[in-house]
C-alpha cells in the first residue's frame, strides 16, 4: 500500500463526497486518501502544512 507524502486538509474543507477510497493509491496523482465532510474518506489534494486533524496518510 502506497502512502503518498503531504497532509490531508481539514475534513470539513473536502466536499468530494461521491468517489470514496481506502488508500492512497486509488487516488490519481498526488491526491491522497482523506477524510470528507460527509463522514466517510475520498481522494483530496494534499494539504502544504499539518492541520493538526491527526491524518497523515490513510493506512
């Protein structure tokens, strides 16, 4: 399982809630497997800086 680098952003900022995932690597791209507003995860562009949520990766 691959766990790409960066930080997932703030759950309430990522509002795609249709494509869900599990991992990383069923993200395009760099985008990682995070945490969304709607409670479950889904793929995100990754965020510069921690945001403290405790997410750093989706294994």
């Amino acid at each position: 399982i691959s766990v790409k680098s960066g930080n997932c952003p703030l759950k309430n900022t990522v509002s795609n809630c249709g494509t869900r995932c599990t991992t990383d690597s069923q993200c395009v791209l760099n985008q990682k497997c995070c945490p969304n507003k709607c409670g479950h995860m889904s793929c995100a562009e990754p965020s510069v800086v921690s945001t403290g949520s405790g997410y750093k990766g989706s294994n």
